[in-house]
C-alpha cells in the first residue's frame, strides 16, 4: 500500500502521516510540499494507491493538481484536504474526481474512519456537508417527492440505493442483495436517472438533501 501526502505544512504532513500509519502500519508514505513534487512523486510510481491532497499549495492551484492527477492516473484514489468547506469547493472536487473531502478541522477519529472508508473503495463526504445541502435555498425539485417510491424506484433498486449511500462498491453491493454486478449496475443507472444526476457522488449528495432512511434488508 502506498500513500502520497501533498501538503506545504510539514506538522499537517506530520499528523497526516500518523492517522496513515495507525490505518495501515505497512503504508509506504510520500510526502510532498507542493504540486509540481506531487506529480514527480506519482511519476515515479504511479502504482500508488491513495493521495491525500491539500487544494491550497504554494505554486500551484489544487484543483489544477487534482484533475491532472485524475485525467493521467485514473485509478488512484484521492481525498481532497481543505480549510474550507463550502458548498462550492466540496462539489468542484468530487465533480472533477475526488473520493473524499476531508476539512481539516476534522477529529482524527473521524479523518481515519473516512481514509479508511475510501480504502476500502467507498465515497466519504462529511456528514455537516450533508446536512447543509438540508437548507430550503439547496434543495430542488426532488423534495417534492417524499421517497424513493415516488421516483418509481423498485425494492430492489431501492436497496441497491441504500448501500450505494453507504459507499458500498458494486461488487460488494452483489455479494450482499446475491446478485449479478452487472445486474448491480443496471440498477444503479436506473437510479442515478430517476435521480437525475450523473455520479455516486452527486448520488449521495442529493439522497442526504432529501432526508431519506434508507436501510436494505441485509448489510456486510
């Protein structure tokens, strides 16, 4: 397992580097201070698996860095680190490839839960991110709808759902409702249509503006 920690603070690198190692004691760890020894980093071993990345570097836009990152390796995973937690900053990230937002306010209870999750192959956005989608100026036309039923969603694509908000992969969405991953992601492009959106991400996003519980009848 091999981690790339991008950040020009050597204490956040520091703690950064802790929470890898508490998660992954065996974590080969990088560490860069800007954008351009980022990419020379991933250029020497582009088998790394995880980037933790701050979007405010000192010579380059993070967000520059993050789609170069995302267009030339797309398998690596990468959790955006920021001071901010706006609306727009979360959603440009995840919109140009991120798996998780981390504020760098988070707990570190709570930071190595989210690596974690995103190690595991999940999608981790803080739940007082969810929760300000809530605010009556966000929410859209979907709110009308009081559920999943009354976007026309079967039980099974229901349940489907349910697991895809909790960040589950296909194949673990498979192996838990025993279905086919293909089948898995027909569902989940019913879904993402009777939703209408384009992504997981924006998937989870719009089911937390909803307020919906959602619980399939089984979970590993």
């Amino acid at each position: 397992m091999k981690v790339l920690i991008v950040d020009d603070h050597a204490l956040i690198r520091e703690a950064l580097h802790a929470v890898v190692k508490q998660l992954k004691r065996e974590a080969v760890i990088f560490e860069a201070s800007s954008g351009r020894q980022a990419l020379h980093i991933v250029e020497e071993h582009p088998d790394i698996n995880l980037i933790l990345l701050d979007i405010n570097l000192p010579d380059r836009d993070g967000f520059a860095v993050l789609r170069e990152l995302r267009d030339r390796y797309a398998t690596i995973a990468i959790i955006i680190l920021s001071s901010s937690d706006d609306q727009d900053t979360v959603k440009r990230a995840f919109r140009l490839g991120a798996l998780g937002f981390i504020p760098k306010t988070t707990e570190r209870e709570v930071m190595l839960n989210a690596i974690k999750l995103v190690f595991s192959g999940g999608i981790y956005i803080p739940s007082e991110i969810l929760e300000k989608t809530t605010s009556p100026r966000l929410t859209n036309k979907l709110a009308t709808r009081d559920s999943p039923k009354g976007l026309g969603l079967t039980d099974r694509q229901i349940e489907v759902l349910a697991l895809l908000m909790k960040g589950k992969t296909n194949k673990i969405i498979a192996r838990t409702l025993n279905m086919a991953v293909p089948t898995v992601k027909n569902h989940i492009t019913v879904v993402l249509k009777a939703l209408n959106v384009t992504s997981r991400t924006e998937a989870i996003v719009k089911v937390g503006k909803m307020g919906w519980e959602l619980s399939p009848k089984s979970d590993s």
